[in-house]
C-alpha cells in the first residue's frame, strides 16, 4: 500500500493488487499513510494446488486487464 500511495503522490498513476483476505487491512494501512481511497484490486486467492495451469494463467490474464483499466481511470484524474 505505501509504495501504490507513494507513487500516486508523485503523479504516477497506480494500483494496488490485494488478495480477498487482505481487503480490510489493505484499506486500514492506505488510511493510516493517508490515502484511504487509494486504488485497489481485489481478487480471489488462486488455489494453485487445485487448479489448472490455464485456469491460473486466465485468472492472471483477468487481473492484469482490470488492473490496467484501473490504471488508466487514474492516469485520467
């Protein structure tokens, strides 16, 4: 989170990739260095042991496409 907020602060546009369990303390740290809106993405956490590797690679696929419209939304502001 500190370095998605330091990098926004410079005027780089930024995201940060949170798993689902990690949400709350994602938003309680981006509060706390004093960006309590900062971007986020939160996805699923992959069970790799049960899952295929193309199931995997098309989870990532989607997060990384998600993270760069999320991206370019901030580059807009």
């Amino acid at each position: 989170m500190r370095d998605t907020v330091n990098m926004l602060r410079e005027g780089v546009p930024a995201v940060a990739l949170v798993h689902e369990p990690f949400r709350r303390l994602a938003r309680m740290a981006a509060g706390q260095v004093g960006m309590p809106d900062a971007p986020l993405l939160i996805y699923p956490r992959d069970l790799v042991a049960e899952e295929s590797p193309q199931d995997l690679e098309a989870k990532a696929c989607e997060v990384a496409a998600a993270g760069a419209r999320i991206v370019l939304d901030v580059g807009k502001g």
